[in-house]
C-alpha cells in the first residue's frame, strides 16, 4: 500500500465544495464599538449560513454515496472525504446547539 503525496491529497480536498465555509483567523476578542450597533439579524444569518453549509455537505455525501452504490463514482477518496466532512460538520452543528442550550437554560435560572 502507498501513501499519495501531500499534493494529492491536498487537491483532492480542494476538488470538494465547501458552499461557503471560509477560515478565519482571529487576533483576540474586540471589544464594540458605540458606533456599530449590534443586531441579531447577524447572527441569525451567520447561523442559517453555517446550517445551510451543513445541508450542503450532507447532500454532496449522499449524492457521491448513491454513485458510489451504482458504481458510477470513480474516484472512491471523493466520497470518503465528503463523507467525513459532512460527519464533522453535523458533530460541531449539534456541539454548538448543546452549547447554545446550555447557556439558555442558564440564563434562565438565573434571579433577578
């Protein structure tokens, strides 16, 4: 068995879409300014963006998948990397909501 070169790997993974998901480098925590009010209406669409990335990433899995069952796929790694991504971004989409629900259900105990 031989192990591919980091190349190979490295645009096989750049073949796979990622509808949207872009890293992002942080420096440290900012404080707001009084200038820019803050709104949720940013968050929510950060949040149905990340969803909609989520949905994304299933359904490439799911469509490689079928193709892989029908024995159209050529290229088996294709679906075994889609498979994974779509994996782990549902494990830190569900890691998120726990964590969300955990801090409401804090704020809500809470006394005034």
């Amino acid at each position: 068995m031989t192990i591919p070169a980091i190349g190979a790997l490295t645009s096989a993974l750049n073949t796979t879409p990622t509808s949207g998901i872009t890293p992002t480098v942080s420096t440290g925590p900012t404080a707001p300014t009084a200038s820019s009010p803050t709104s949720g209406s940013d968050f929510a669409s950060m949040l149905s963006k990340g969803l909609d990335a989520v949905q994304s990433a299933q359904s490439n899995a799911d469509n490689l998948a079928v193709q892989a069952a029908t024995g159209d796929l050529t290229d088996v790694h294709a679906y075994t990397i889609a498979a994974t991504q779509a994996s782990l971004m549902t494990e830190l989409a569900t890691a998120i909501r726990t964590k969300g629900v955990d801090a409401f259900n804090q704020i809500m105990g809470m006394q005034a």
